[in-house]
C-alpha cells in the first residue's frame, strides 16, 4: 500500500516577520499541526484523500486565524462572502462554491456540490439555497465576528482598498486554506478554501473556487492548492499549470511548482505560493512572499509546520 | 502588418439537422454573417483584437437566435442569468462576469472588468451593482423574453432538468457563443458569452466566465473560445489546455485542438467544441457534436460560415 502524505496551507499571506510575537507564532504553529493531525487521521485509518483534504481544510475554517470559514475577513458591506473548490485526482471530479454566505465549512459544502449535483460551481445566493435544502450547517453573523479582522476592516472601510492591500496588509489579500493528500490506495486529491479580501466589492470572486487556476488534482500527475494575489492565479490558470508542465513537458513536481511559482507567475506580477503532492509521494510546499502558513506529515515520521523562509 | 483574422461560435448545441429548416438555417447563417461582418469591420480599420472580439459576440448577443444575452435561456424562476469572459492575448488581461441579470451586452461588462477594476471575475448583485455604477446599459424582462426560450422552458419546468438536458434538448445545454481574432499589430483575443442552461437551478457557473476553460488568450500560444457541457470544459481546463499543448508539447494548433475535443474531453465524457486560432494565422474550428455554429474570414478572402458536418 502507498506510504500516505499530507501537505496543507494557511496561507501566503502571512503576518510580516516584524509584526509576529512568539505567542502568535505558537497558535499559528499549534492550528497547523491541528489540521494535519485532523487529515491524517482520516488517511491513517484507510480514508480517501478526498476525505483527508476536506477534514484538514475544516479544521482551518473552524480557527478563527486563517481567512477562510470562520476567520474569514470582512466584505465592503460588512458581510463574509466565501469560496472553496475541492477535486478528487482518481476521477477528476469536482465542486466548488463562490461567494457564499454563513456556510460553517464552505469545503464540505464545494464537495457536496461534487456529489450531489451535476454540477462544478455554484455562485451566490443559489449556492446558499441548496445549501440549506441539504441541510448544510449555516452559523450566524456572530460566529464569523472576529475583533482583528473587524479592526482591519474598519481601517479600510470606505477606501481605496487595493491600494492599502498591497500598503498596509498582504495577509488580508493573500489570505487562504489548502490542503493536499496522498491515500493508502494511491489516490490524491486538492481542496481550498478562502474569505476573500478585506473590503472586497461588487461580488469579486479568485481563483480559490476555480478548478484550474485555485485548485487541480489528477493521479496521473498532482494535486495542487494555491494562494496568492487571486487575479494573477487566474490569468496564469496556475494549478493547473503545474500539472501540464509535468504531463507535457516531463518536468519534475518540484521543477515544475518552482517554474510556475517562481518564473512564470513573477512574470505576469503575481505573489503567493501553493502546495502540490504527486502519487510517488514527493511533494513541495513554495512561495515567492516572506512566508506561507505551512505544514506536511508523511506515514512514518513527524509532523513540520513552519511560516518563514523557505 | 498581419493579415487578419476572425472565427466564431454561436454554440455547439444547434438544432439537431432533422429539426432544422431551410428558413431557420438561412436565419442562424445570416446572423453569423452579420457577426463576422460587425468583427471583421473593426480588423479592417486598424482596431484590435481585443475590440473585434467584442463586437462580433455583442452581435451574437443581440441576436435572439443564439443562448447568449437577448436570447438567453430561462433559469428554473423564470429569470435570465448569463456569463461572459475577454482575455487579451498581448498581455494576458482579463475580464469576467457570471450570473448577471439584466445586462445587455455581458461580454462588454467583462471587458470593463479587465479595464476598470484590478479583479477578473465579478459574480451576482455585485457584478450589477458595478455595471450601474459604471452606465453599462440594461435591458427589461421582456428584451430577453423569447416565446420559443419560453416554450422550452415550460416544456422541463418543474421537472429534473438533467436527464432532459440530454435527452430532448441539447441546445439549451451547449448554447454559447464565442470569438477569437488576430489584428493588424499581430496581437490576439478571444471573449465568450452565454445565457447558461434552461431551467438551471442553484446559482450554478459553467464555463463561459472562467480564464482557462472557457476563454484564453495568449500571443505566444493560442486564443480559443469552447462550447459544450460547461463542467467537464471546467474539470477539463480545456481553453488553456489547448495552449498548454502547444507550449510545453510543441503540437500544433490544430493538433492540439483535435488532442483536447476530440481526446480529452470525450475520455472525460464531454462533448461540445471550440474555435482557435494563433498569431501565424492558423485557426481551427473543432467538435465532437452533431454540428456547431461557426464562420471565419481571412483578411482578402470570403466569409465562410457552416452549421453541421466537420
């Protein structure tokens, strides 16, 4: 049976070196190795890497820390929009939500949308209607209340908002959840999820939910989730360029995350980073910001988590 | 200077040869025609790709003929929710909006997407609420009220619109309508623009409004606008596929294009079409359906225009 691995991001967009105390630091860290131990439980009992995904990316909705779920940041309205795909690498099949509102999981909800429906992607108020005739958990404006992501809010309510992302606060911009993960039975899969950018109008919408450019998985070559400065991901339609650099060109998973992430992706002006695994069990967790939120466990050894360097 | 080019979709969901007439055939081909004239009319004067593109799916879109603004299909309330996409092969630029009610021209709206915000898909009430910010002109129910739209609505109302997608009505599945252009300055552009699905439910997105599987454009590569049934052109990646084929795998565009539909995408089990074409001045107009509404004119030569065969 295959060796199992999981591989998961809180983000690109993280706190500068200079603003992260080492309290701060620990509950980073301890919601990281939280996650992974969620996921690899699921693949340490036999689960599917469908399965451990969804779990892990859960996990990091449910922590108030990332921007994704419950942590997730404030729209201009004062609402939480959120989006979140999830693809299953043994058939390809996928689902993904956009822009939805008081959906505890927004993952659990992208995979339904796989499952029960014919569909990929659900946007909006629709998304949230069938949400509710499944039965999908809701929460209340209360539970998404966070008091930072308030403050940060309110410093840019009514402002210019790109401007200050890129001025004053890259983490609300390059906020985001991903997971990856390899099965015992050698399938793989990706999910992501995000809360958007602080202050964001007029139903904006990144490359979290878009299969291709957010989220890809397809055993015969990766799983990838990303995070970054969203525009930039769909117009370089990055996940999936990671897997047609391995399918078509040959190149290895590490050559390709790197051509993608610190080559191309720079040519177009984008930042971020992103997470893939491939069913040999190699793996590679890159960014071109001053960190990313990250973390991966392989059956057998320890877990890692880190925010900076490389 | 480049000689110019131009091709067209206007669906590859046309009516099944049995049903179509000689005064409905006369019909779509006059107003492919007109298309190819409206677009072709902007390469000649000296304007760009990008404005070409746009005006020959705004053409479309007027046109009550096609899925795609005044002839979009019904939602399952009754409502008319369309998607569109522009992606400027010189830079990589881009512009999308889904599920938008009301406008006019979708794929114009997209194009201000690219120029007038720093995002690239805007979704919903906030996609409006932008296009009214901005003057972008709207229309009342009863422009997009067509009696035969109306009809094949009432006709699976209330019904599981899945297995009748299939089964008697194709059409309203693969409606879309689409342009890619090659201007005197060698630059290209590709736009896409659609009315959705007949009775769809849910807020559901195909792939119209997503850079990558509906539109792309990239000078060095390729511009391809796709048809078909929108979420396995989605699981697919299929617009940038066919660019990542000829990038990384040195297939030619038409060589590409038959990998992607005639291949790929059946092994996926999707069926539909797309129109390409690159900066040498090929161009490929490719699907596995019955037919697909389609033109391409050739600076100094004639339009040629065609519904079924290959």
């Amino acid at each position: 049976m295959t060796k199992t691995l999981l591989a998961i991001h809180g983000g690109a967009g993280t706190l500068l070196k200079s603003e992260m105390s080492p309290e701060k630091e620990a509950a980073y860290l301890a919601a990281l190795n939280a996650a992974l131990l969620a996921g690899n439980t699921v693949l340490a009992s036999g689960g599917s890497a469908l399965e451990a995904v969804e779990i892990a990316v859960r996990s990091m909705e449910d922590s108030p820390l990332f921007n994704a779920g419950k942590g997730s940041v404030f729209t201009a309205t004062g609402e939480h929009e959120m989006d979140a795909s999830i693809m299953n690498g043994k058939d390809r099949m996928a689902g993904a939500v956009a822009g939805v509102r008081g959906i505890k999981n927004p993952v659990s909800l992208a995979r339904k949308v796989m499952e029960k429906t014919e569909h990929v992607l659900l946007a909006g108020k629709g998304a949230e209607d069938f949400a509710k005739e499944i039965g999908e958990p809701f929460e209340s404006e209360a539970y998404f209340h966070d008091e930072l992501r308030y403050k940060q809010w309110q410093m840019v309510k009514g402002t210019d908002t790109v401007k200050l992302d890129h001025d004053l606060n890259p983490e609300k911009k390059l906020g985001t959840v991903g997971a990856v993960a390899l099965d015992k039975q050698g399938n793989i899969a990706a999910a992501t999820s995000t809360g958007g950018m602080t202050n964001k109008r007029y139903g904006r919408v990144g490359d979290s939910p878009i299969i291709g450019s957010g989220t890809y998985a397809r055993n015969e070559t990766c799983a990838v989730s990303c995070t970054g400065s969203g525009e930039f991901f769909l117009r370089g339609v990055v996940a999936y360029e990671v897997s047609a650099l391995i399918e078509f060109k040959g190149l290895s998973l590490q050559g390709a995350c790197d051509e993608v992430i610190q080559k191309r992706l720079l040519e177009l002006g984008g930042d971020g980073g992103l997470i893939a695994l491939d069913r040999n069990g190699d793996h590679a967790l890159v960014f071109n910001t001053e960190g990313m939120y990250r973390g991966f466990i392989k059956e057998g050894e320890k877990a890692s988590v880190s925010i900076y360097g490389s």
